[in-house]
C-alpha cells in the first residue's frame, strides 16, 4: 500500500469502539459513568502520546496524532447532528413545553449574566496574576460566553445513564440543548472581530432573536420536507431512515455553516416535530429499526467525541503550576456563579411550569458539565492567529481544566448528590404499585413452575435446580404511613400510563388512526401533571370533541352549505367515531387492570373504597362515550356507517397483520415472505 497511514483514522474508530463496548460493560458494575471513563481513557492515550511512549512512526502515533490535532469543525459537522438529534427525538413534547420556560430562562439570561460573571472573574485574575495581564473585557466576555453554557453532548449521555425523573431530566436535557444558541451567539459576537466573520445584524439582541428563531424555522421547515418524503417511500424503512440521516446533517449544516443561524435549535426543532409527527408516518417496523439506530449512532459518536475530546486536552494543553493553580480557582468560579444563576432565577422558576425545587436547583447547579462544544470553541480561538498566543494557549488551558473537572468530579459525584437528596428513591406507595406488578410475574412464573413439576416429560428433572431460575420474591412494602388518597393516585398514574401503552399499541396495528392517537393522546397530558390527583372520569377533552361547534351548526342549518361541506361532516363523523371506539377500548382494557389490581396485596380496608371510586369512573367514561356515539350515529346516519365501514376494514386488516406475524414468529413463513405480506397490508391501509 502507498500510504498505510490513511489507515490510521480508521484503526483509530475501530479501537475507540472496542474500547467503548469493554468500558461500557465493566463500568456499568461500578455504577462510574460511561461517558467520564471514555474521557479518562483519552487524556491517558494523550498523556501516553504525549511522553514520546508510543513508538515515533506507526498506524498508533498517526492515529492519535490525527485525533489530537482534529479539526474542531469536523468535531461540531460530523458528530453534533447525531448527538443533539438523538437526543430532541426522544424529547416528550408535552413535558417539553411545560419546562420550557424553565429552559429559556437558564438558556437566555442565565447564560448573559453568567458570562457577565465569569468576564468579571477573569478580569480580577489578570489584576491579581501577572501571567494573565494581558487580559482584557473583550477576551474575558469571550471566554465567558463559551464555558458559561452548558454542554448538550456531555449532559445529554450522563442523563441516559442517571435515574432522574422524566421532568427533570427533560429540564436539564433542554437547557443543554437551548443554550448553545445563546452561547455560540455571544461568542461571535466577540470573536468575530478576530475571526473577520460579520454578524447578522448590528444589534446582540437582534442577533440572537434571529439566529435562535430562525434556527427554530428552519428545523421546522426542513422536518415538514422530510415527513413528506417519508410519506412517498412509506414501507421501506431503510429509505426512510436514510432521508432522516440526510435531512438532520442538512439542517446543522446549513443552519451553522450558511445561514449563520444556530443549528443545535434547528435540529432540536427538527426532531421535536419528527417526534411529533414523522413517528406516526412509519411503519411500527421502521419505528423499531429508527430507534435501534440511533441508539447505536448516539453510542458511537459519544465513544469517539469522548474519547477525541480527552486526547485533545492532553496533547494540547501547556501547564504550568500557576497555571494550574488559576485553572482549580476558575473551575470553582464557575461552579460558583451557576449556583448564584440558579438561584437567582429560582423563584421565578418554581412558579412556571412543573416548578422546581430546591433539591432540583441543587442538582441543576451541581450538574451544569461542560465538554466538547466548549472545548471545540476554544480550539477555534486557539486556531486564530490574530488572538495573542498566550491568550489563545490561556482560553484553551482553563476550558480545558473546566471540561476535565466538571466531567471527572461533577459527574462522577451527582449520582451521590441524588441518592443523598433523595431525588432517586421511590415513595413507598410508588414502590408499593411496582411491586405488585413484579408479584403478578413472580405468581405467573410460580404457577407454570408447579405444572411443569407435575408433567410426566420432565420426572427425572432436578427441580430444586430449575427453582433456582425462578424470579426472587421480594418482600410486600410497608404502606401503613399512606394515606388513601396517596394510594387511589398513584393506581390511577398506573392507568393513565397502561392506557398510553394502549394506544401506541392500537396505532401501531391499525386500529385507530393518527388523528385519533394524537386526540387520545392529548387527552392524558393533564392526568400526567396532575400525578392521579384528577378522576380517571375528568376526561372533558375528549367529549368535548362531540359538540358540534359554528361552522358545523352553520353546515347543518344551510341546505346548500350541508351539500357543499358534505366531505367535511364525513370525514369529522368518521374521525368521531374512531376516538370514541378507540376511547372504549381502553376503558375495557382499564377494566381488565382493575380487575387485576384487585388481586394484588392491597390492604382489604383500603380495596373496597379505592376500588369502587376507580370503578366507578371507567364506567362512567364507558356510559358517557356510548352516549355519544348513540348520538353521532343517529344524527349522521350515512357518515356513521361510512365511518364503520372504515373500522370495519382497519379491523380486517389488523387481524391479518397479526396472522402473518405469528406465522413469521412461528417459522411457518419465512420473513421475507411476511415482509412482503405486511407492506400489501400496508398498501391496502393507506387507501383508508
């Protein structure tokens, strides 16, 4: 070969996954995070590099030589897009919007005063360190605005492995992702002048309305694209997926690259409306295989950016002890200031949305990791001739002391600050409602272990060593201390998250609609918030929906307007009677859970009053719906029977999917053969 080198980046892949895979495994024993560890294992191999340990020529030195000296522009193009859109995909859009007050407001001013604070620090650094004189307003803004916002890469996979609430989690998740627009925004404003490029607008409120805003239009604007390609190649999830890959690379580039507009925001718009609605137009097939890919692609940017971004530190970074000594007291610093920025807004913040606790503000302080967005800016400014060397050497030193610290001491302390909180412990009445869930699995397993014992095949069978694989009982949790109310709540959150299951479950086979998902859908968003306090019977959202507001009152007053808008009425009979249908079919199903419930080891005093209220509420929700459909089928007689003949057939088709999934389960019919049936079932489904 006339270059082995150009091996060397792949070898440096191959290896850094390799390393990943073992480190994941063994780390996850120790409960260390995943993500610190691949950090550590990249400042040893630039250490290694570093020292002269590696041999002088050889595919190893070339490859760690390229990482260590890697384009911070190739860090933000190539592994961003996958990081920052795997991770606003998986973003609930309900809890979303109720946090994002919150979120704005660390991400907005919590950022600009931040940055203030950190500018003001730096500041008395170079009056009281004769090494950092040379320091002026505009530098110490500039490297304010850079290690002031949060990391979305490094925050991001530490949440994936901490177990935090799905409301907490989401806040810090989208204020790692919100900030970065405010952040990249004031850092050009001040780096610019070295950099030659011109802002947008010659205003920094201006230029940050514009940048986050437009960010925001064009993620939304490229997703609409995108949905409606996936919708001509509906069926073929490898093409799909493919223009999804596609079209996030295209929205960050062209949002960070051309636009100058922030492409972190665009893509987290473009994946909250590909969560919203692109899901929905795949098939349940391609929604397995989207999953399972990002997944991996999210795994493996995170092993080579934290990997990259340790060997980076270690082959670059000049210390001195003064240096080192400025570098542990800014480290502090910031600490510091995020603590005196949350606090500041929290009292503002415990009154939006969810709201916040103290414990939260705690965590939210103790969390805010910095990684390689961070670091990647200050490799732009170290890259900048124009900035003084020792300027340039100085941002990257103390950006890369902060990264360090924050990933090697915050994170791998915050699961502690949790536990200590107690912000992962389980109410004992929560702890109680999950345990009688595993007893149904351990009772199950108990009982096919008892006929198994009784059948004449397995006589000679060592059945003291088979009991050995049976699930472990666990002990019934006290709940003596819990009131009734506590318990009735939490069985209905039980419900509510039974029926969410229900109702992805009857989409994904066709049964209902993706009007009636959304409506359905929708329909839970307050219970949720409410944690079980509202009736599983408050349920106005739904059968609101049967009234008949103006515009239908005026089609059915006006002969010529009922000829005219007749498409209309059809199509809202039919969209009608699918929510309703869909509606009863999960009280059925909430029925059949209640009825299960009512096995398990609830205290009787308590089972007859939590019991009765609960039942009573399905059954009203039953009677109330019946109601309404009674009524739709006897005011719009035609669009009824049009619009059972649509269940009828989505029905037909559902009961030939799941034939042709068992047979495929049960290798009767190859899975090619299956493929094929189910994208003719899906053909057939789409003429509905």
């Amino acid at each position: 070969m006339e270059n082995q080198y150009a091996l060397a980046p792949l070898l440096f892949v191959l290896a850094s996954l390799l390393v990943g895979a073992f480190l994941k495994l063994v780390l996850r024993k120790f409960r260390f995070p995943y993500t610190v560890g691949l950090f550590c294992f990249g400042l040893l191999v630039g250490a290694l590099y570093r020292g002269s340990v590696f041999p002088d020529y050889g595919l190893l030195t070339a490859a760690v030589n390229q990482a260590g000296n890697i384009d911070p522009d190739m860090l933000l193009y190539v592994f961003l897009p996958v990081l920052i859109f795997s991770a606003a995909y998986e973003i609930d859009l309900h809890t979303f919007r109720k946090i994002f007050i919150n979120s704005s407001i660390l991400a907005v001013p919590g950022v600009v005063v931040s940055m203030g604070l950190v500018a003001l620090m730096m500041m008395g650094i170079s009056m009281l360190v004769p090494e950092f004189s040379k320091w002026n307003w505009t530098f110490a803004l500039m490297f304010g605005a850079l290690i002031s916002a949060t990391d979305p890469v490094a925050v991001v996979a530490l949440l994936k492995e901490l177990n935090t609430s799905k409301r907490f989690s989401t806040l810090v998740d989208a204020e790692s992702l919100l900030n970065d627009g405010t952040g990249i925004v004031l850092f050009m404003l001040f780096f610019g002048a070295f950099s030659g490029a011109a802002p947008l607008t010659s205003s920094p409120v201006t230029e940050f309305i514009v940048v986050a805003a437009g960010g925001a239009l064009l993620g939304y604007l490229v997703a609409v694209l995108c949905i409606f390609l996936i919708t001509k190649f509906r069926g073929d999830e490898m093409v799909q997926n493919s223009v999804i890959i596609l079209s996030a690379y295209v929205t960050f580039i062209l949002a960070q690259a051309y636009l100058h507009l922030s492409g972190v925001i665009a893509l987290v718009a473009f994946g909250l409306e590909m969560t919203y609605h692109g899901k929905l137009l795949f098939s349940p097939k391609a929604n397995e295989f989207t999953e399972k890919f990002w997944d991996l692609a999210s795994f493996i940017a995170n092993t080579l950016v934290f990997i990259i971004v340790g060997i980076i530190i270690a082959v670059h970074v000049k210390i001195t002890w003064v240096s080192l000594a400025v570098v542990f007291g800014i480290y502090i610093g910031v600490n510091v200031i995020r603590t005196i920025v949350i606090f500041l807004f929290y009292p503002l913040m415990k009154r939006s949305g969810y709201g916040m606790t103290t414990r939260d503000a705690i965590i939210l302080s103790w969390g805010g990791l910095r990684g390689a967005l961070g670091l990647t800016l200050a490799l732009m400014v170290s890259y900048t001739l124009s900035i003084p060397e020792e300027i340039r050497d100085q941002i990257l030193l103390m950006t890369a002391g902060v990264v360090t610290l924050t990933l090697t001491v915050n994170a791998t302390t915050v699961r502690k600050l949790l536990e200590r909180l107690g912000l992962t412990e389980v109410p004992a009445v929560q702890s109680f409602v999950d345990y009688s869930i595993r007893k149904r699995v351990y009772d199950a397993a108990m009982r096919y272990y008892d006929k198994l014992c009784h059948r004449e095949a397995f006589a000679g069978a060592d059945w003291e060593k088979v009991g050995e694989y049976l699930p472990a009982k666990e002990d019934k949790p006290d709940i003596s201390g819990c009131s009734e109310e506590e318990l009735l709540h939490n069985l209905r959150m039980r419900i509510y998250g039974t029926e969410c299951q229900l109702v992805r479950q009857l989409y994904a086979d066709g049964t209902i609609s993706a009007v009636t998902y959304h409506r359905l859908v929708n329909s839970q968003e307050r219970h949720f918030d409410s944690n079980g306090a509202l009736p599983l019977s408050d349920r106005a959202y739904v059968f609101g929906l049967f009234g008949e507001g103006p515009f239908v009152r005026f089609i059915r007053s006006h002969s010529w307007a009922s000829r005219l808008f007749s498409r209309y009425l059809v199509r809202r009979v039919i969209e009608l009677s699918d929510i309703g249908r869909g509606f009863l079919s999960l009280q059925r199903d909430s029925q059949d859970e209640i009825a299960d419930m009512r096995s398990s080891e609830i205290p009787d005093e308590l089972q007859k009053k939590i019991f009765t209220r609960l039942e009573a509420e399905i059954r009203e929700n039953i009677d109330r719906m019946r109601k309404c459909l009674d009524s739709l089928e006897a005011e719009y007689p035609e669009a009824y029977s049009s619009a059972m003949t649509s269940k009828a057939v989505r029905m037909m088709l559902r009961n030939e999917r799941h034939t042709v999934r068992n047979l495929t389960y049960d290798g009767i019919m190859s899975k090619k053969d299956g493929d094929l049936m189910e994208e003719s079932i899906d053909s057939r489904a789409e003429r509905l």
